[in-house]
C-alpha cells in the first residue's frame, strides 16, 4: 500500500503548488485534504499489480462436469468458455477472483481432449500441470453421473502430492440429489462440498472455504532465490532447445531436473561471460503432446507455469517467418505476468545485410507495442552472438527493477502536462493532483487525479516515461485513481 510518506514532494498541480524540501509530510497531507476526499489507503497494490504473490487456485475434473460454469459463477462474470462438447480450447484460462476481501488467480484446466491419446494420459498431463501450478486444488466430479475411472485416476495422481484439495460435487441441484453424493467420501479427500454451479447454489459458502484453505501468498513465489531465473519460451522449432544447448554444453555449470514428471520444466544454469543464470526450458515437454487436439491450451499452460518462478522472459522468435498471433499471445503472456522481456531472432547468420536491414523495419511495425524489448540476433546453432544475451539481459533486469523518487516523478508531471494538457472533455477538464511509483518488479505508478483520464493519454505518459528514464525490457502499470472535490 502506498503511505504519506509515499506523496513526500508531490505535485499539486491544480493550484500550482510544487512541494518542495520545506513542506513536509503532514503539510502535503493537509493541503491535499483541504480539497479532495482521499481514502485511508491511497491505492490498493491489488488494482495495479494484479498476479503479484497472489494464491492460486486451480480447478481440475474430466471433461462436461461443469468446471468453466463454476469458474464463471465463482469470480462473478462470464468469462470462462462454456460448451457441452468436451474438448474445447481456450486461450484465456486464468482469471482474477475475489472473495472477502482476498485476492486470489482462479484457473480453469478445462480444453483438453481424450479423442487422440487416451483419456488417462490426458488426464494425468492435466494433473501434473495443475499442481504445477497450484497452492489449492477444486475436483470438480459430477453429482449426477457418479464417480467414473477417470475420476478415481485423477484422484491417485492427486494423492501423490502434497498441494491441498477440495473435493466439489457439482450438478446437486436439491436436498434429494445431495443426499446421493454419500459414496464419494470413499475417494478418501474428505467431506463433498455440494454445488450447483449452473443455479449458483453453494458457490457463496465455497468461496468461503477456499478463502479460508488458501495460503496468504503463492508457494512458487519462495522460489525466486539464487541466479536470476530466465523463461525460455516460444513457438515449436524457433532454436529454444538449440539454444539451450549451445550454452550448456560450452559452458555448463550445474544441470538439474525440478523433481516430478516429464511435464515439469528443466532448470538449467549455465554461464554466460562468467555470470550465471538459471534458465526454465519448456521445450522438451512441448514436443510430447504436439499430436493432441489441445496442443496449444498445454503450451499455455506451461509458458505460465514458467513465467510464475522467472524475472525475465527471453521469447525466441524465427528471423526467416512472419510474426505469428502465437507469438504475440506469447508476449501478452509475458506482459500480464508482469515479466521482463528479451526479444531473440534465431538464424540471423543466414541473412544478407539488405534483408536485415528491411526486417529490423519490419520488426519494429510489428511488435510496435514491445519496442522497449531488447533485441538480440543470433544463431543458436553454430554460437554467433549468443555472448550477447548477457547484456540484454542485464538491461531488461535493471529496467524492471527501476524506481523513480517520488519528486523527480512528479516535475516530470508538471513538466509534462504543461507541455501536453489533458483534452477537454464534457467542458470539463481532468488534472492530475500528484504521481506516485508504488512498486517494481514491474514498474508500477498511481496517478491521483480529479476525473477520468484518457487511455490514450495514459499511453502517452508512458512514452514519455520510457524516455525519460528508460524501462528497457519492463512492462509498465500505471493506475488512475480518481479523487472527488470535497463537499463545501
């Protein structure tokens, strides 16, 4: 939460009035007071870092039990894709919930199919990936139909681990169907928590039980120690596993395999100009389940997974293809995890000079929205430039690290709005009182202001942000929290 101390030097700017060395704290306080209602809290960190050691709560079960209908009913908004068809993939599969006061990431496992593989398999990736993941899993079984084997498979793979579960008997829509639900205590996950997700009975008193079964924080934060951790994403065949193995097998220090199945990402730290860093490698595991139908939702699945224990995200990219939507859902993933971001484009070697000169252009048009994204073009395969990792990132960490003292910040407001106002809108015209950074790792800013701001002019503060003091390799969040003219 962001405090007095954090206005210390603040920008009035409605009545002119810069806070200098000479006004302190309380006086900042009552002259801001004096003029606009301000909450005890200035700004909840919640609204701007939205995933930042947040719970996660994960919902599993075999398809058609009706796991997207509760996750609709419990975050309170139809989001979720739901379709009788079992099988169907979904982009978006984790979704922001609140419960109590708590904050908390809901995500929906639904999207896989049994139609090419085999159920089991299936179900087991699905599991592993889940808990991967967790720190609270809901087992959504089917009142109606009964316990399957699929159900009592999930459940062994379940009881292997250690991550706590709430077992959920959907589909009990009465007193009579709940008195049915008896013979799934023999599943041995304690007492079936009856709902109905699709009438929205019991959801209430489930989200009181999760709130109160779920850690205050997320496990998988207690796993950023040691060399900084680099995710290595991207699209199938663009060089992860090349690249990989060109710095292991040159200058491999310590290689280890986090413990659990083959759907785990493999830890690897290497040196790169001395300097070590632990690189998280999807690559493997992907290439085992390109064949099923939800491909692409598992990907997903594991990028995220990834991006959760890393600081920065080093997307590789193929400098032969045209930039694809999966790459850019990629770098979306990055941005909403709040990551920093390297840009790599493999097979640059095999370019001539004109077309690199054109692509850098090209590069530039389209992924005009992460221009703040260091770049480095090598080739995994034969080593060029890969020496050039370390620099770039180094660069994205000192960006996502960056904070601006709270007076630089807001004369560059002042400077910024008296050069650039903010549009007239309605005859009336929105100013901003003062700014404050309340976090990093990302960057993260407040803007405490007396109407609505213009998104575009958000961006464009922003802009003007990264140039003036960089942000190399970070997402910024910039929150706009509007404060009303007291009463006279």
């Amino acid at each position: 939460m962001a405090t007095e101390e954090d206005i210390t030097k603040s920008l009035l700017i409605e009545s002119q009035i810069w806070i200098t060395e000479d006004i302190n704290d309380d006086q900042v306080v009552e002259e801001l007071e004096k003029e606009y209602s301000f909450d005890e809290d200035f700004i909840d960190e919640e609204e701007v870092l939205p995933h930042k050691n947040r719970p996660r709560v994960v919902v599993i079960g075999r398809p058609n039990v009706g796991k997207s209908t509760l996750v609709n009913r419990l975050i309170g908004r139809r989001e979720a894709v739901v379709q009788d068809t079992p099988g169907v993939t979904r982009d978006r599969i984790q979704y922001d919930a609140e419960w109590s006061g708590k904050h908390f990431i809901l995500i929906d496992t639904g999207g896989w199919s049994s139609e090419k593989t085999g159920l089991l398999p299936k179900i087991s990736e699905q599991v592993q990936i889940a808990i991967d993941q967790a720190d609270l899993i809901l087992f959504i079984v089917d009142a109606q139909v009964g316990l399957t084997e699929d159900d009592e498979a999930v459940v062994k793979l379940i009881r292997r681990n250690s991550v706590p579960v709430i077992l959920v008997a959907n589909k009990v829509d009465g007193i009579e169907a709940e008195a049915q639900i008896g013979n799934l205590w023999s599943l041995g996950l304690g007492e079936p928590f009856p709902v109905s997700a699709l009438h929205g009975r019991g959801s209430g008193d489930l989200l009181e039980l999760v709130v109160s079964r779920m850690p205050d924080e997320s496990r998988i934060q207690d796993q950023l120690k040691g060399p900084t951790k680099v995710a290595l994403i991207g699209r199938p065949n663009v060089g992860k596993s090349s690249l990989l193995n060109k710095l292991t097998k040159s200058n491999r220090s310590v290689v280890s395999e986090i413990a659990g199945t083959t759907v785990d990402p493999v830890d690897e730290i290497v040196m790169i100009n001395d300097e070590a860093w632990n690189f998280i490698d999807t690559a493997g595991i992907r290439r085992r389940v390109r064949e099923s139908s939800g491909y692409e939702y598992y990907a997903s699945l594991r990028t995220q997974a990834a991006l959760e224990r890393a600081e920065i995200a080093l997307l590789i990219l193929e400098s032969s293809e045209n930039i694809t939507d999966q790459d850019r859902k990629l770098i979306n993933l990055v941005t909403e995890a709040g990551r920093a971001l390297v840009l790599v484009f493999n097979k640059w070697d095999l370019l001539d000079e004109d077309r690199r000169e054109m692509l850098e252009k090209e590069i530039d048009l389209d992924l005009h929205n992460v221009r703040w994204a260091p770049r480095v073009n090598l080739s995994a395969l034969t080593g060029w430039h890969v020496d050039r990792l370390s620099t770039a990132l180094h660069t994205a960490y000192a960006g996502w690290s960056t904070r601006i003292a709270t007076s630089k910040l807001n004369q560059f407001i002042k400077e910024f709005i008296a050069a650039n106002p903010h549009p007239v809108r309605g005859g009336k015209q929105s100013k901003i009182l003062f700014a404050t950074q309340i976090g990093q790792k990302p960057p993260a800013f407040a803007l405490f202001t007396t109407g609505m701001i213009d998104e575009s002019y958000t961006r464009f503060i922003e802009r003007r942000l990264r140039e003036e003091y960089g942000f190399l390799g970070s997402p910024i969040h910039i929150k706009v929290k509007i404060r009303e003219r007291r009463k006279r």
